[in-house]
C-alpha cells in the first residue's frame, strides 16, 4: 500500500510537469536604425577604428614623394591598405591598422623587404 502510494504520487508529479508545459511565439520588432547601426559598427571594426591598434609607417615627408611610395606600395603585393595622412607640414604613408602588435611585426617583415625603413607604431586615433 505504501509503494502504491509513493508510485501513484511519482506519476501524479511527472505528470502534472509534461501536462503544463507552455508553447507560445515571440515577435520580435527591430528598428531599422539597428541594422544599419550593426552595419557601420562592422565596418568600423574591420578597419580598426574602434580600438587603439598599430599601423607601419613608411614615409613621412613632402607630397609628392608620399604619393611615389604609396604607387610603388601599391604595385608590389600590397596585401594591407595603404593610406595618406597628412599632419602639418607633412605626409605620411600608412599601411594596415593591425589588432595585435605581433600581426604588425609580421607584416612589418614583408614590407621591410622593399621598404626598409619602414617601422610599427600605434598612432593616436583622432578620427
């Protein structure tokens, strides 16, 4: 009598679980101003302007010269995006914005073979 007692009220419980479970449907409204949110911060990540990271640099001077490296640059395997920045009086060639200062290094190894004054540095992000 007593293990009767235990089982039916083992089964009352198990059953009364599987006999109350809940289905229902969430919907969800999302603004459009998130997704192109989500957009821009993807870009931004890609291009590391969220987080201080480490560029090369391999020139600093007039104009002229800037727009000659970042040609040949471009013309050997340019494997990192080369840019132009300009600080008062003068230019400066960059290439990359590296997460890691060891990604930097590796990529400074390439390029120091047709650039070799080329150095890292972690350039301060005011943009």
């Amino acid at each position: 009598m007593k293990y009767s007692l235990y089982i039916t009220l083992i089964l009352f419980v198990f059953n009364l679980n599987v006999t109350n479970a809940q289905q229902g449907t969430v919907e969800i409204y999302e603004d459009d101003k998130i997704t192109e949110l989500l957009r821009l911060k993807t870009m931004l990540s890609k291009e590391n302007k969220l987080s201080d990271g480490f560029t090369i640099q391999l020139y600093y001077g007039e104009l002229k010269q800037a727009n000659t490296i970042i040609k040949d640059y471009q013309k050997s395997r340019a494997l990192w995006k080369a840019t132009i920045e300009y600080e008062t009086p003068n230019y400066k060639v960059w290439v990359g914005n590296f997460v890691t200062r060891l990604e930097a290094d590796r990529a400074l190894l390439e390029i120091q073979k047709e650039f070799p004054n080329a150095f890292v540095f972690r350039p301060d992000r005011r943009n």
